[in-house]
C-alpha cells in the first residue's frame, strides 16, 4: 500500500501506471521472494515509432533483440498514447499521471526561458498559451510514490522538465544520470 487513507483523485492515474507498466517477473533479475516487490523498469524514447522496434514488427529495419528480450520476459502494455506530441508535456503527463495542462507544461521547455509565446518571434494565430518553464516542484512524481512503497529509483537520459534546480533528484529520483 502507497499510503494510508483514501486515494487522491490524482494519483489514480499514477498508481495505474505502476502497476500497469512494464513491471519484470522474477526470471528477469533473479527470485524475487514474497518480501520483494517487483522491479519496475520504463523506458521513454522520443522519435521512435511503434513500429520500429522488433517487439512490435518484426519486420522493422531496426534491430532491436534487447527489447525484444525484455518485451517477452515481461508484462507489456502497449495500448497507450502519449499525453502530447512534445516531450516535456509527454514527460511531466507520465511523471505525475496528470494531464500536460494540468501540470501547465504544454509544450517544449526551452533553455533561457525562450518558451514564451511573446518571446518567439513568430506572428501567426496558431501559438500555445503562456506556460511554465519547469515541473513545479508541488507535483508528486511516481519516483515520490515509488520511493514511499520503498523502491530505490533511477533516472537516466534526457529531464527536459526545467533547469537544475528541478532536476530528478528533486522530484523524488534517488540517483540521477542524465
């Protein structure tokens, strides 16, 4: 159990995501007894389609046997979309089970504070609204919800959620290679 009492209403979404994500059985990283909860492995790649990976077309240019391993040792869930076309939005959504707007992270966050539409230089009818060039550090994180049922977490790659002051390690992320 994550914690005592009622569930709030946002982190529905969030549980949901634990337990449906590519949670590894006891093969994958030896036994696991009945003390030991299961590993909890995401992986997030930006521009790689569905189908270019050999788990889900074998037919695929790409060769891609470890995820593929991983794919068949696994629970997979593969009947998702992402929140938003653009990264951070896409990253923030998965971090925190949350809506992009919700989380007002609606588009690329961009070094220098550029990612304000008055800042773009652009003139057409077409722009996002205004929005926050970090995740707030209020959000709860599904590393935060990890970390209270006990998991040590890990991130590694590309944060794009705001500057160093709101890197993994402040959003519930015990180690962080970014």
């Amino acid at each position: 159990m994550l914690h005592n009492g009622p569930m709030p209403k946002r982190h529905v979404l969030t549980c949901f995501f634990v337990l449906a994500i590519f949670a590894c059985p006891p093969l994958a990283f030896g036994q696991r007894g009945p003390d030991r909860p299961p590993n909890v492995v995401v992986i997030v790649v930006d521009d790689l389609g569905w189908a270019d990976v050999s788990a889900n077309n074998p037919e695929t240019f790409y060769d891609t046997p470890n995820i593929q391993r991983l794919a068949d040792m696994g629970v997979r869930f593969d009947n998702a979309y992402a929140a938003c076309q653009v990264c951070s939005p896409s990253r923030a959504a998965l971090l925190t089970g949350r809506y992009p707007q919700r989380c007002q992270v609606t588009d690329y966050i961009g070094p220098g504070g550029g990612n304000q539409p008055e800042k773009w230089g652009r003139d057409t009818a077409f722009l996002p609204a205004a929005y926050a060039d970090r995740m707030a550090h209020e959000e709860v994180t599904i590393a935060e919800m990890l970390r209270e049922a006990g998991y040590a977490t890990f991130f590694a790659g590309k944060w794009h959620l705001g500057p160093e002051s709101h890197f993994p390690e402040t959003q519930g992320f015990d180690v962080n290679k970014g």
